[in-house]
C-alpha cells in the first residue's frame, strides 16, 4: 500500500506538480515538523472523533504510516496541503475535509475563460469567453479524453483523490468542476467531439481570472431556464402555482423572509413547488422553520444522531473481554434521541399540496430537512435526482499558521426508524434527469415533471 500511494502521488506531482517554474516561488511557510504535526494532528482527530470510522475499508494507522513519507517529501506548501487533503479524502466524506490553507488560491491557481456541464455523464464545453484564444466551434463539443485518457478514467484516477464526498455523484459534480482548475501556466489538454461529429485536440491554458475583466462577454450553448435566478430566496408563480427557491438555509434570518413568502403562498396558491436543488445547507434552524410550513400538527420529531464514545477502560478492557470490544476498536457509539420541535403558534401550515425539487447540490442542513420530512405519512413528494449524501456536525481542526480541517462527528438518524442517513443521499420519489436536447432548449425538466403532476391532479 505505502509503494502504490507513493507512486500515485508521484505521478500527480508530474502532471500537476507545483515544482518551481516561470519565476514562480511557491510559499514554504511550513517546516518539516509542522508538515508532520499537521497529518499527525488530523490522523488522531480522525481517529477518535470521525463519525464514519466503522464504514472505512482499510487500516487507519496503515494509511497514516504510509503518507508520513509523502508528506516529508513535499517541496512547497501547495504540495503538502494538496498532500494532506488527498490523506483526508480518502474517508469519503462529505463533511469531512480540508478547509483552509495558508495562502490564498488565486495566487498560484487559476482556470480555463470557458465552461462545461455534465449532462447524463457527458461533459460538453457550455460556454466559452469570446476573445480567449479559443476555437469558438469547441461550443457544444462533448470532452472525449484529457491527457490521452478517457476523461471518466482521468477523473477517476486523477482527481477523485482529491475530493471529500460520500457518495459517488457527489464526488462526480465536485470533480467536473476541479478539473477546469490548475496551477497557473498550465493547460486543460484533450480530445472533444464537436457538433458536427469531428473530434480534435484543444489546448486551453488556465488563465480564466487573470484575464478576466468587467467588459467579458461569452459564446453560450444553451438557453437559461426560468429558475436560473440568483438570489438565496425568491417566489415565482406558474399560474396559481407558486415556486419557491431555496438556495441555502443561511443566515437565520432568512426565516423571516420564508415567513413573507408563506404568507403569499397561503393567499392565493393552488399548489407549492418548493425547489432545494441548488440548496447547498447551512442552519438546521431554518431548516426547522421551513418545515413548521409543512406540518399541520403542532409538534414534529427532528433527527436522531449517533456519536463516537471514547472510554479509555472501556478500551482497555475490549482486548480480551467481548462486551468492550467496540470499545478497543474504537467503533463504540452513543445513539441521541430525536428532538421534539414545538411549531411556532404564529405559523399557518401550507393549505395547499407541495412538491419538492431535490439534486445532487442538495446537501447538509438540505438534507436535514429532507431526512425530518422523509418517514411522514403524506409527505410532499420529492421529484429530481438523489441527493448529495453528507450531512453532521464538523469538528473544526486548527493546523499550523492558521490552515484548518474539519472532520465529521455527528451522524444523522431518521427521526422515526432510526436508520442512519449515510453513505447514500435522499432518493426522489420520481427521477428526473435533464438531457441535452432539454439543456439546449432551456427546458427545466425536472420542474416541468412538477408541473405536470399538478395539472394531472387536478
């Protein structure tokens, strides 16, 4: 394991390697010790306090031996932290993940002036900057390899590691983007297949935000849909159906504008799509808040949790007695009971039926509300894609000069089977997926499935 871990690292170094070039001097700010004490400090974080410890399929202390080498052999500062996040990602979790470096990501990073969009596991080139130096007629082509290998098969080998996620689509949005990003001076290489079915070679060199200016205009392969709106909250109307888009559940004082909102819907709707698919988390609070909507009685059970317990004579004794056995392995839990949420007396439920709208952006407190919500009898129903799949309660990390970890402590149960919500997003009662025909035509498949099924009930 040490040798293949080595050699993986080694071949990201050639490809991506931040090595001194162009005049380049890339920050050197930790020591040796502190590259040490920073894995060291996370490994036994995660060892005693990641949630997830029993659903790992490989030997912690295996791993932490293994890396020490590649730690110590990086030359810079990108190379350790880009080290230890590999380290990290490598427990597959959403929550779980290194958040801050010591120096900023635009000094030494950079992406391509242009766009692509996974489309049913395709990725096409969706937009491009006009005046970038970039074959306009590249609009639209699907990206066949990158670096002579099948793009999937890159992703998967190259920049996979690097990212924290729980579950597979949530590793594949993550990584698209990723893949456009580089150190700067370097280029996105590879083979597409163009609309009129010719496949060519492009070159496009990462230099996206050092170019950038306020006057930048881009060629566009699809129309917007309706729901491109921007803003963290807003209602839209279809009629007599009206279509509230949630994109987080931050800050708390958000509920007070969900409380405006519901006020219209409960004026003058025949149905309510509330749409969450770009709802990112945030405050399980608001979270809460939303959901007092949905309930017509006036109290409502919140998740249950599990978390680690670390006893020491527990541990002691698990070695050659069976009922402290969870405890020496380190896979001893305390199960918290759901809470019981009282509804504000101020709040007048939803009279009108409601669907929901849920994605692969779907995530963390987003989740939360999806998992409160998912047992009730006569729910909403959930129309779209499954959901991102992490959600709990991070343990903040403090690395040397100011970097910073988090690493997941909490697991979520479903408030009425107790089942743990992990390794596996909120399923749609309906999936939705949009195609390319659909993208090019600014269609909102998804939200259009939505609207279908109310004018079939009625």
């Amino acid at each position: 394991m040490k040798k293949s871990i080595i050699l993986i690292f080694a071949l990201f170094i050639q490809i991506y390697g931040y090595t001194q070039s162009n005049n380049i001097s890339y920050p050197q700010i930790n020591t040796q010790q502190d590259k040490l004490f920073g894995l060291s400090k996370v490994w036994s974080e995660i060892k005693y306090n990641f949630v997830n410890i029993d659903r790992i399929d490989f030997d912690l202390d295996s791993l932490y031996n293994s890396t020490i080498p590649i730690i110590l052999n990086t030359t810079n500062d990108i190379e350790y932290y880009d080290a230890l996040q590999r380290f990290i990602a490598s427990f597959n979790d959403g929550h779980t993940e290194l958040i801050e470096r010591t120096y900023g990501w635009n000094e030494y990073n950079d992406y391509i002036p242009a766009n692509v969009t996974d489309i049913d596991g395709k990725i096409y080139f969706t937009t491009i900057r006009k005046n970038a130096g970039i074959d306009s007629t590249l609009l639209g082509a699907e990206i066949l390899e990158i670096e002579d290998i099948p793009v999937k098969k890159y992703i998967e080998q190259y920049v996979y590691p690097d990212i924290s996620a729980s579950t597979d689509n949530h590793r594949w949005f993550q990584s698209i983007s990723k893949l456009l990003s580089g150190r700067k001076d370097t280029y996105l290489k590879g083979r597409a297949r163009k609309v009129d079915g010719s496949i060519v070679n492009f070159s496009i060199e990462r230099n996206g935000e050092t170019t950038r200016t306020p006057n930048d205009s881009y060629w566009v392969w699809a129309k917007e849909t309706k729901q491109q709106n921007r803003s963290r909250i807003n209602l839209t109307w279809d009629g007599e159906i009206a279509i509230l888009n949630i994109r987080a559940f931050w800050p708390e004082t958000l509920c007070t504008e969900i409380d405006s909102l519901a006020s219209l819907v409960n004026e003058k709707a025949k149905g309510l799509v509330i749409d969450l698919r770009a709802n990112g988390g945030g405050s399980s609070n608001v979270a809460e808040h939303l959901q007092m909507y949905l309930e017509h009685n006036r109290t409502f059970l919140s998740f249950g949790s599990q978390t680690r317990i670390n006893d020491s004579y527990g541990r002691s004794q698990g070695n050659y007695r069976d009922e402290y056995k969870d405890f020496y392995l380190g896979k001893a839990y305390k199960e918290n009971n759901p809470d019981t949420i009282i509804v504000d007396k101020k709040i007048k439920p939803f009279d009108c039926p409601v669907i929901i709208l849920i994605g692969k952006y779907t995530f963390s407190a987003a989740e939360d509300f999806l998992v409160n919500i998912y047992e009730v009898p006569n729910r909403p129903l959930l129309i779209g894609e499954p959901t991102g799949g992490s959600t709990g309660a991070p343990l903040m990390v403090p690395l040397p000069h100011g970097a910073l970890a988090r690493i997941c402590s909490l697991r979520i149960l479903f408030p009425y089977s107790g089942k743990p919500f992990v390794g596996k997003g909120i399923q749609p009662d309906i999936i939705t997926k949009q195609n390319v025909s659909d993208f090019l035509n600014g269609k909102d498949t998804v939200l259009d499935t939505a609207m279908k099924y109310f004018n079939s009930k009625n």
